[in-house]
C-alpha cells in the first residue's frame, strides 16, 4: 500500500505499507529475515554467551546469514527484495517520485 501525504513547507512524504503475513510463504519469510535478531535475543540469556558476547555476535553474525550469502538465489528472502526493489525502481522513475523529490518511509 502506497500513501502520499503533502505538507506544506517540507518535502512531500510517500508512506509505503508492506502487507502482513497471509500465507504459510509469509511465514518462511518472516523466519529467514528475524533469525538473525531471534539468536541474539537467546544467547543474550546465556550467562556464558552473555560473558563472551563479542564472540557470540560475531559467531552468530557469520552464520545467520549462512544461508542467504550462499543459497542466496534460491531463497525466498531473494526473491522478496528484488519484488521490492523493483517496484520501488518503477515508482522512484515516475515523475515527481524521484529520491531527491520526496522522503520515504517503509513499514
């Protein structure tokens, strides 16, 4: 969903709304792009993780994107971002949508 708001004396402002889950491929989606944060959040309630934390980050860093580094082109993250490049590419060629037309905001 795509919301234009003008305001006067600022730079026009265009909201855009990715929607929410709606089936199971959401679901595989949401997984892939919050798995990173969601081990985090875990080796934060290990004391021992906790301890060596710069360790534990790097660790899960290096290996939570595993799968998108190398399996990149078969994964439904893949896939996702490049729908949302190219429709924001198709709008930001449109006239009066240029980057340096407006400010954007995604959600």
């Amino acid at each position: 969903m795509k919301a234009d708001f003008t305001i006067t004396g600022k730079k026009p402002l265009t909201i855009i709304a990715i929607k929410g889950t709606s089936n199971w491929l959401d679901f595989f989606i949401y997984v892939e792009m919050f798995i990173t944060s969601a081990l985090f959040s875990l080796a934060r309630q290990s004391p021992l993780l906790f301890k060596s934390e710069s360790y534990a980050s790097y660790f899960i860093a290096k290996y939570s994107l595993f799968p998108y580094n190398y399996l990149g082109s078969v994964t439904l993250m893949k896939k996702y971002i490049d729908k949302i490049d190219s429709t924001f590419l198709e709008l930001t060629n449109k006239n009066g949508y240029g980057l340096n037309e407006r400010e954007y905001l995604f959600i």
